[in-house]
C-alpha cells in the first residue's frame, strides 16, 4: 500500500513552496519558485497575482510527480497563504485586473488614519486591531471608483475580490470555490473575531460592495476538490490557513502561552492566548487575532510585528550589492565582536513597533572610516533582534503574560548569530525546532490531517517535533539594558526625523 502524504502549500510574499508531508511529520519534495514584489512609489508595495498563480501551480505539479515517483499517495491539499494581499480578477479570463496590493503597501496609510480617528474605539474591541495603515478594502473601494476595467467588470457582473487564499482557491478548485479563511480574513481588519463574520459598517464606512466579499471558512474546513486537470491530483483542500498561522501550529505553539518568532519577509512574534477573545491592545502595533479556527472553536493571539526584516536582507543582497546572501551576512557576523556603534534599522517600508510610523525608513548609522564588513553585518543582524525585542515587549504589555521560551522558525531560523542575539537581548530563550524552516508547511499539514486523516489531533501530531538547539541569554541584564537603551535612542532619532518630514510634506 502506497504511503500516505499530505500536499502542503506555503504561498508567501517573496516565493512560493510546495511539499509532501507524512505521517512521521517529515517534509519532502520541496519545490520553490522566488516572487517579485515591486514598489513604483513610495508606500505602494505591489505584486502580480498571475505569477503568483503559476508558481504555485508549478510548485505543486513538481511535488505530485516526486510523490508518484516514490509511490506515495496525496490524500488531501493544505494551503498557507501571505494574508491580507489582495486581487480584484475578471471571473470570465479569470485574470487579475490590477497589480496585486501587497500587506506591506502603505499608499492610503493617511487616508486610513483619518478613519481611524472615527473608528479605531469600535474596530480595537470588535476585530483587534485600529484602522491601521493599509485596507485591502479600501484599496478595492478606490480600484472601483477609479479604475475603468474593475468598473466594466463590475458593471458586467464579472469583478471578483479576494486574498490570496481566496484568488488561489477559485482557481485550483473544480468549483472555483470563493471563499477566504477565517485567520486571513482576521489579517484583513474586517473580520469580528468573536463572532466569524465580517463587520458590515466598517466596510461600509472603506465603499466596500458586501456582495463582493468571499464566504467566510474556518481554517480546516474541507473546501473543494483540487483540479485534476491543472495540479495533475484531484484530491480534498482539507485546510487553508494564513502562513504565521501554520508556522504557529508547524513550530508546536498550540497552548495558552507558547511563543513564537517567525522570520520571512518580515519578523512575526506571536503569543498563544487561548480559546476566549482576547482584550483589547493598548498599542496600535499590536494585534489581536485568530491564531486558527478549527471545527468551529477559535484560538486567539497576539501578534507584533517587522514587516521588512527578512525584505532588507534581500535588498542589501540584490539591489545594494552590499553582501552575496543572506548566509554570508550571517557569516560575516559571527566574525564581528560588536557592531562598533554601526546601528541599522530594518525598516523600508516603515516601523510599528515601537511605534507605528509607516513613512519611517530603513537606515544604516555609525558608520565610519574604520568600520568593516564584518561589523556591518553584525548591525543588520543585531537590527533584526532589536526589532524582535520590541515586539516582544508589546505582545508582553498588551498581555501582561511573561514570554518564558520562543519557538524560532522561517528561513532566517538557519542563523546562528541571529538567534543568538534575539535571546541576549530579550533575555530569553530561543527555541529551534528540527526542520524550522519547514515550519509553515508542517503546520498546514497537522491542520489538515488532524481530524483523523493522519493524525487525531493537532497534540498527536505536534508530538512528532523535535528541537534543534536552544540559544540562551549570554548577557547579563545591565549589558541588555545598555544595549537596548541605545538602540531606542537611535531610534527616537529615527522617528524625530520622520515626523519632521511629515510635517514639511504637509
């Protein structure tokens, strides 16, 4: 008899896998294709949903064949998505429209902000979370006001809107299924978390069409039969969950109180908080959220984040020059003692945490005649674990939970340095499990086979992870004060400069 694997897909915003998951929680057949993310203008953070489409139909027709190869059997489809990027599509080409907005896209961050001052005291208790800096919904509002071809299709009963888990669904599915899950709806901002349906007056309020608007799922309802004749399988999509959603659940973070830090194009720090809605957050860059929704029981969490950690380490390698990779930063690093005064601050597309600035950018100080490479990248690293020990400190003060063990995953969960530093400089430990990376894939596996398909519950198949090695605090408290008092004095300065620009902009 064949073995028997769960298809998992992990779409995110710089590239797209696919792998086959078994039984033992071992991920095989990775295939990758990389994405272009594209900013024409300052705020606007763009993507094209058709390549985002093809890659993830090469990805998975690529693993099908690898498990026919080896004999293995696909039961079902997993999806995790990049939340909270949207498309407008014609359902007649079924082709997007418009360039995709990205979850990093701040183009209407103003626009938003002066909603909020209306409706930030209505949205923080109903969904979690402020008005904020971006709104998929918004964004939709003005394509429809402004735009000739999302009008005709309007106009012609054809336009369709979704995230990416909705644009993906409608086209892998026999039925082309519209539907968005319930953690991306969440990271959407216009979802009543307590309640799993959308908030009517909020999109009301952005001239979002309700009729426009994807049917609500919970993150592991079964929601079609994969096309045969585009995958190659024709198998159950038994879940479709948001991918720091899946990397919660891939990393083992399934109980009140586990934390995770999990790095990709940005730096994501959640805590667990458990089955009642969470209060609401004291500050803007904090989050409240479904950590998933499952069999109609909701998990809760807070989330902070960076949103352009692992976006600036990509930036510094392929449009800077500055250094080959991302592994040679992590390198060169390990060969610095310090950074030297050398500060960077990881944010090109602007800073929540501590504060929610979205026209701060990116910098690189202290820079001088004797600095090295070395050093610098020890700052770009040491600039990411500052960004992680700020998120931290939010999720804590919103929480009033103190954080006693991370699980670390995503790509840069491979640094060394890195998770060293996180775990000086917040004093805590950082926990890599075996195959970290891997971690969003896993995660969207145990969601989809943990309702008996290959395992009985999310606990039964998270007992299948291992950790790789925990990074402890090396650091003595004064020496984490120092440093991090530092960093928020570079910061503040940072933020004055913004404000000032603002200012003469206005």
């Amino acid at each position: 008899m064949d073995a028997r694997v769960i298809l998992a897909v992990d779409e995110g915003t710089t590239g797209t896998r696919a792998a086959l998951v078994d039984e033992h929680g071992a991920v095989s057949a990775i295939h990758y294709r990389r994405l272009a993310v594209t900013s024409p203008a300052s705020g606007t953070v763009e993507q094209d949903a058709w390549q985002i489409l093809h890659s993830t139909v090469e990805v998975i027709k690529a693993a099908v064949a690898d498990a026919r190869s080896a004999g293995q059997q696909i039961i079902a489809l997993a999806i995790a998505s990049q939340r909270a990027t949207s498309v407008l599509w014609d359902s007649r080409t079924g082709r997007p429209l418009v360039p995709a907005m990205a979850w990093q896209d701040t183009r209407y961050s103003g626009d938003v902000a002066r909603l909020g001052l209306e409706w930030d005291d209505r949205l923080v208790p109903a969904t979690g979370r402020p008005a904020g800096v971006r709104s998929s919904y918004l964004w939709a509002a003005r394509h429809l006001a402004l735009t000739p071809e999302v009008r005709a299709a309007r106009d012609a009963n054809r336009l369709m809107f979704g995230s990416i888990d909705t644009w993906l669904l409608w086209h892998l599915s026999t039925g082309s299924t519209h539907v968005t899950s319930a953690t991306n709806a969440s990271a959407s901002g216009g979802y009543i978390l307590a309640e799993h349906r959308y908030y009517d007056a909020w999109l009301n309020a952005v001239g979002m069409p309700l009729d426009l608007l994807p049917t609500l799922v919970d993150d592991n309802q079964e929601v079609g039969i994969t096309r045969a004749d585009l995958v190659g399988v024709a198998v159950p999509i038994k879940a479709v969950i948001g991918d720091q959603h899946a990397a919660l659940i891939g990393l083992g973070a399934i109980k009140t109180a586990d934390a995770t830090v999990v790095h990709g194009t940005g730096s994501f720090c959640d805590l667990i908080l458990g089955h009642r809605p969470p209060p609401s957050t004291q500050y803007a860059a904090t989050l409240a959220l479904l950590a998933w929704r499952a069999n109609g029981i909701p998990m809760y969490a807070v989330e902070t984040y960076a949103p352009t950690t692992g976006s600036a380490l990509g930036w510094m390698c392929d449009r800077g020059g500055w250094f080959d990779s991302p592994e040679q930063i992590s390198r060169l690093a390990i060969e610095a003692i310090d950074s030297a005064g050398v500060t960077c601050i990881p944010a090109l597309a602007g800073l929540r945490a501590p504060e929610l600035s979205p026209t701060l950018r990116g910098s690189l100080s202290g820079i001088s005649l004797s600095t090295t490479r070395e050093q610098i990248a020890f700052a770009v690293l040491e600039g990411i674990a500052h960004s992680v020990a700020d998120a931290m400190h939010c999720n804590a003060q919103v929480t009033t939970r103190e954080t006693v063990n991370v699980r670390v995953g995503g790509g840069l969960a491979a640094s060394d340095p890195l998770l060293q530093l996180q775990a000086d400089l917040t004093g805590v430990p950082m926990e890599r499990q075996a195959g970290a990376d891997s971690a969003t894939l896993r995660g969207a596996a145990f969601l989809a086979g943990s309702t008996g398909l290959l395992w009985q519950s999310l606990a039964d198949a998270t007992r299948l992870l291992r950790p790789d090695q925990v990074f402890m605090p090396a650091i003595c408290a004064d020496a984490r004060a120092e440093r991090r008092a530092t960093w928020e004095i570079r910061l503040r300065a940072e933020l004055g400069a913004a404000r000032q620009s603002e200012g003469a902009i206005s």
